[in-house]
C-alpha cells in the first residue's frame, strides 16, 4: 500500500499545483517565482499511472463541475479503466454512488447526485458493461469527503465513487 | 392503482431503544437583530405557594417567550414596582408610572403529588380591566407547555395573531461520535430549544423531516439500508412504518393538509419525479411526468396545488401544478437557481432558496404577481420554511464553519440563531400550532 499511498500524495500535490497556477491571480506573480512554480508542477504531472488493489483501476472517484454530470475526457479515462476491468472479471458487480458539494438545496442535489450516478452507469453500459451488473445510488450532499466550505471541498465533494 | 404492492408497508418497526433517548446537544436561540422596539409589558413573577421551590419558573419562560418574539420588550423585576400575583393586589396606577403596557400575574400551587395548579390574569393597565385569565392543572412535566400555552394567549390577545411558543420544532443533527464517526440525529424540540428528544439516530444520513398536520407524527428520509427510503414514524409511541422504498430515490416526502395523503419523488421509472401516495389507500399516483429532475414537492394550504423544484428549463426553477391534474405553471423567473418552496399558512407567499451573486439565500414569492423579495444576505442558506403562524421564517445556514439555524421575522426586523452546544444543526421543519 505505502508506495501507492506515496504516488498519490504526488498526483494529489501535483493537481494542487496546477489549480494554483490555473488560478488568474497568480499570473501576476514575479517571473522567478512563476518559473518554479511551472518546474515544480510538470515535475508531478510525471507521476505515472496508479495501480489499484486486486488489478482494479487505482482512481476510485470521478469529479465533476458544479450543477453538472458531463464527465470530461480525465474521467472518460477511468471510466474506460473500469470498463476493461469489468470485461475481464464478469462475475464482479459496481455501485455507482453520486454525491454533490453542499451548495443548493439539499433534496434536489438528492437528484443531482442520482444524475451524476446515471452518467457513469450510462458511459459503462455504452463500454459494453451488462446494466445487471451496475447499481446507482445517490447520497446527495450528505456525505461530504471534505466538510469545509470552500472551493477545494466542494470541488472534492462533487463526485461519484466507484464502489466493488 | 398498480402499484399497491410495491408500496413497502413494512411491519411496524419500533425504533425502540431510540425513542425519546435524550439528545445530548442543546439548543441556544439568540436575538441577532432587532427586539429593540418591542412594546413594554410587566410579567410579575409567578407566586409558588407551596414548600420547598416551584419545579419550573412559568413566569421567566412566559417573560422569555414574549422577549424572543421582538414584539415585546418584558420589564425586569428591578423595574417592577411591585410584584402583586392576585387581582386584588394590582394598582395599575404603579404600572402606568414604569410605562408598561400590559400586566400578567399568576401562582403555582401544588394541588397533590405530582399535581400542580397554575392560574394567570392578564390586563391591559391604561384600560384597567383584565384581558385574559386561566387556571390549568397539570403534572410537574406539563408545566414548561402550560407557560408556552400562556405565551401564546398573551401573544394573541395583545398582537391579534396567533403565537407559536406552543408548536415544536424538528430538526436533523450531526455530530462525531468518540472514533470521529458521524452520527445523525432526528429530533424535536419545544419551540425555545427545550426537551430536545432524539426520535431516531443513525450512523447513515437522515433527512427532509416533515409534520403530520396533526402534528403526531413525522415523515423523513433514512439512508440506514444504504440509501434513501421514506418513513412515517408515530411520535409518542416511537412506532414508524417505511411508506417508499422503491428502486432509485425515496425521498421529500410532504403530508396533504387533511393528512390522507402524501407527495413524495421517486425515481423507480428511471429519474425524479412526483408521486402521491394515498396513506390509507396504499396506492400511489404520479404527479410529473418530464425528463427533467422534478422534487421538493409542497402542498398549497387549500392542497389544490403541489409546488415544486424543476430543472426542466436548464437550471432549478419553481413551478406549481393542481394535484387534480393540469398544466404545470412556472412561478420563479428571477435568477437562475431556485429551489425548495414552500407556502406560508394563507397561501399567499412561497418561501424558496435562491441564488445571488454565488450566494444561497431565503427568497419571497408572491403567488399572486410572481415577484421575488430576497431576505437573507448569508451564503449557505437552506431548507426555509415559514412558522405557522405565517410571522416568521426559520431557515438552517452556516455560520463560522458550523450549521446552524436562523429565523427571520416577516417583515425583516427580528432574526434569531439557533445553535447547538456541539455539532451541526439543520432542515428545521415547524410543527403545526398546537400539536
């Protein structure tokens, strides 16, 4: 486990980075400091791919953009990770479990928590994974993985997790 | 009419050791703004008249209920000049001199073990002549509500509305527990955060808790068979029956004003729309019918009309449909989320969450002219829902990293804050008056 606990802290480190060098505010930073800045992000976009427990696909969770369920082309990745997974263990069965940051109401992000759920659910059937074998459920903002109440743990709270 | 048997009725599940367990968090409700122009009134302390010390202080809840409501500004014993507890002993010419408007009185007597009596006159001192006057007997533990119950005559007498110190409040908490789990709570409490009972708790969410209008009972949603289904549980007895539990979500459920039947969102034919179930009838009735998400569904006074969140346009957006069938009729069209209405008590006004600027707060429709009045300036605000004496608005919200509850009086002069000693605190639903 340790080793791939180590990968992730880098591909955790590495998006950090690169959400702070995506951020307009820090263009106006002096060159010097942007230079490092740059180095050091490119250094952790070398992270390389992760490896999961049991050769399931490592990335557990996909994320989403707020009021959204579209899943971008990163998540399109995982999904299809999982998708070969599933191919090549037929007897094994998914939950797609949705969730939303805190912000709206709380019975419609119930909903848009199910949506997301759907989204995967619909991107594994469309991969050739049989429905028999895949469950959605939702938890809507009920079940934050971060309980801050800022972008970062909204960010991190939109998603669907992966469950075997 | 078909679906009869997919209605899970399951067998009266008695929530047995969690019923009436004490809650361990206790409400504190604060004045936030205002309060300051209330009308002066004397509420002379309640004389004890038997040995030892009176159970329950009805005079200082009575003097805390009527300060809380802003509309009061009760004086302190140091301004009183007397303290008179019979008729017979009030000179109204003393509480014109502190300027006091109104006069109560009364005393405790205990009438046997356990069996106590309270009487209390109420006056109006320019006018010198009595507006009110009871007498009760009740228990030690019935003596909180007959303070309550005097609040609100003396509310209604002075103001001409109804008060709602006697309704109660249901609320869901989150807490840690020791090993840092999370721990849900549905419970209620009297309607100044006193006898918090915890109805049920549950290491997976609870949510959306909604009065009978009878104020018995309380429908909720419960994850704790690892994802959302709706309940009905009996308050006094502890007794609950689960009412959905289909494939996908079972969730908002909102009881018809006579109480037969209640709307709920299912998801069972593929996304969220809503459904009435019949209580007695078992039998069930879909409302929406659009690809869209359709929930937080709430009855019209009258139960002519389900309004509703929608995002059949792009964004959540309110809308209304007659539950005996119609066209569905869109009533927000300012910004571009809005969600979760509910109506005051006449039926004139829906209250709903909106968003400005990036901020969440309460909103204001008026369902005659569908104009929006935004009043709250927080930014996580949640789950409003007006009193039921239509006065004021109780909201949950966050404040300084916690969730707590606020209230905002109907034309913005009191707020209130609700919080818990420990944990957070939300989807506050009122009971109906009296209950």
């Amino acid at each position: 486990m340790k080793p791939y606990f180590k990968l992730l802290l880098l591909v955790i480190f590495a998006l950090a980075l690169n959400a702070c060098a995506s951020k307009p505010e820090e263009s106006a930073q002096p060159a010097g400091d942007e230079a490092v800045v740059q180095g050091a992000a490119e250094e952790g976009v070398l992270a390389g791919e992760e490896l999961g427990a049991d050769g399931r696909p490592a990335v557990m969770r996909i994320h989403f953009a707020f009021d959204s369920s579209s899943i971008d082309s990163d998540n399109r990745e995982t999904i299809e990770a999982h998708a070969a997974y599933l191919s090549a263990n037929p007897s094994v069965n998914v939950k797609l479990e949705g969730h939303c940051d805190e912000r709206g109401t709380r019975e419609y992000n119930l909903a848009l928590g199910e949506r997301r759920a759907k989204a995967v659910v619909q991107m594994l059937a469309v991969l050739g994974i049989d429905r028999s074998r895949l469950t959605d459920t939702s938890y809507g903002e009920e079940k934050p993985l971060d309980e801050g109440h800022n972008e970062a743990a909204w960010k991190m709270n939109r998603r669907v997790e992966i469950i075997y | 009419m078909t679906y009869f048997r997919k209605i899970l009725f399951a067998a009266s599940l008695t929530v047995m050791a969690l019923a009436n367990a004490p809650a361990h968090a206790i409400i504190t409700i604060t004045i936030t703004e205002g309060g300051e122009g209330g009308t002066p009134i004397a509420i002379s302390p309640f004389k004890w008249q038997g040995p030892g010390t009176v159970p329950t202080d009805v005079a200082e809840i009575v003097t805390a209920d009527l300060r809380r409501s802003g509309r009061f500004a009760p004086l302190t014993q140091e301004q009183m000049p007397a303290q008179p507890f019979r008729d017979k002993d009030v000179v109204f010419k003393e509480w014109r001199l502190v300027k006091a408007t109104s006069l109560v009185i009364g005393h405790v007597t205990p009438v046997k073990p356990d069996q106590y009596r309270v009487e209390f006159r109420l006056y109006d001192v320019f006018r010198e002549r009595q507006l009110a006057g009871y007498r009760y007997t009740v228990k030690a533990d019935r003596l909180r509500s007959v303070a309550h119950q005097i609040s609100d005559l003396v509310y209604e007498k002075l103001t001409g509305e109804k008060g709602v110190f006697g309704s109660r409040i249901a609320y869901v908490s989150q807490e840690r527990s020791a090993d840092k789990k999370r721990l849900y709570r549905l419970s209620v409490a009297d309607s100044d955060g006193a006898n918090p009972q915890t109805i049920l708790s549950s290491a997976e969410p609870l949510m959306s808790p909604a009065w009978s209008p009878d104020g018995k009972q309380l429908a909720y949603v419960s994850f704790e068979q690892k994802r959302s289904m709706v309940y009905l549980q009996d308050l006094k007895q502890g007794k609950r029956i689960r009412v959905a539990s289909f494939r996908g979500i079972n969730s908002a459920p909102a009881w018809s004003p006579d109480g037969s039947r209640m709307a709920v969102t299912l998801s069972k034919d593929g996304n969220p729309e809503i459904y009435i179930i019949n209580i007695a009838r078992k039998s069930l009735q879909r409302l929406t019918f659009n690809r869209a998400i359709d929930t937080e569904p709430a009855w019209s006074p009258d139960g002519r009309y389900l309004v509703f969140t929608s995002d059949r346009a792009g964004g959540p957006q309110i809308y209304r449909k007659p539950v005996a069938g119609g066209q569905v009729e869109r009533l927000s069209f300012e910004g571009n989320y809005n969600a979760r209405p509910s109506y005051s008590p006449d039926g004139q006004q829906i209250t709903m969450i909106t968003r400005r600027n990036g901020k969440y707060n309460v909103g204001v429709i008026s369902v005659a002219d569908k104009s929006m009045q935004v009043l709250t300036d927080t930014r996580l605000d949640e789950s409003p829902t007006f009193a039921p004496n239509g006065q004021m608005i109780l909201y949950a919200t966050e404040r300084k990293g916690r969730g707590v509850l606020a209230s905002v009086s109907a034309d913005g002069g009191v707020r209130h804050l609700f919080t818990l000693t420990e944990g957070d605190i939300r989807e506050p639903a009122w009971s109906p008056l009296n209950p």
